[in-house]
C-alpha cells in the first residue's frame, strides 16, 4: 500500500452503482486518463455493498451532498449525478469531474485529499449527506 492509499479514508459504494461507474468510467477513459484512473481506484478500493447495506451518510450517486474545500475555505452543496444530468448552475456535479470522483463513497466527517482539474490538491470534507 502506497503513502497516499494509507492517508485515503475507507469508503462504501452500492453494488450497482460501482458497475456502472465502472462501465461509464471505461467507456470515457480516453477522453481524461488521469480522472478516471483516479475513479477506478477508488472503485476498486471501495467496499462494494447492496443499497440496503449502505449507511445513509454515505455519498451515492444522487445524494446531495455538503462539504468543506480545507484549501478555499468554502462549503458546497451539490448533487452526485450521472454526467447526462449534470449542470453545474442547478449544483447538479457529475461524477466524472474531480469533485465528484473524490466525494463518493466518503461518509459525513470524512476527508480526502483529491486533486482538481489543474492538478492542485485540495481537501474535502463530508459535511452533511442527504439521500435521494
């Protein structure tokens, strides 16, 4: 295990939810290497659950979520969505950006360290979790 897999937190996803983000994820691949492999890692690193097994602070796809940039200072509020019903001015954020790959599977109260579009590594963390 590498420095940085040690200093990333545990994190659940539901079952289905990690195929298709697999399947998606391969699908784009070629379009931004380094996101997805990001996103794939932490597929792969996830413990893969049934929905009902998920606790209900457990960033999913749909959830609206809170968080805290430790790097900016600011707090968002988005939802986790599918890239065809993304739109950024209604804080719909797909999981194929940054941000979205980071925040899922995190629990309320856990951090990530995750880079951005330009490579800078900010901190993110789960302030609150609320479930579609």
């Amino acid at each position: 295990m590498t420095k940085e897999e040690a200093a990333r937190p545990h994190i659940h996803m539901i079952d289905s939810e990690a195929d298709t983000l697999t399947e998606l994820t391969l699908q784009k691949q070629r379009d931004s290497i380094n996101l997805y492999e990001e996103l794939l890692d932490e597929i792969d690193r996830a413990t893969i659950c049934p929905r009902a097994a998920i606790p209900s602070d457990v960033v999913t796809m749909g959830s609206d979520v809170t968080f805290l940039d430790a790097k900016t200072g600011a707090e968002r509020s988005i939802r986790l969505v599918y890239p065809g019903d993304a739109d950024i001015s209604a804080g719909r954020i797909s999981i194929l950006t940054p941000i979205g790959a980071g925040l899922i599977g995190l629990s309320v109260g856990q951090s990530i360290n995750w880079p951005d579009r330009g490579g800078a590594e900010h901190q993110l963390t789960i302030v609150a979790v609320k479930q579609p």
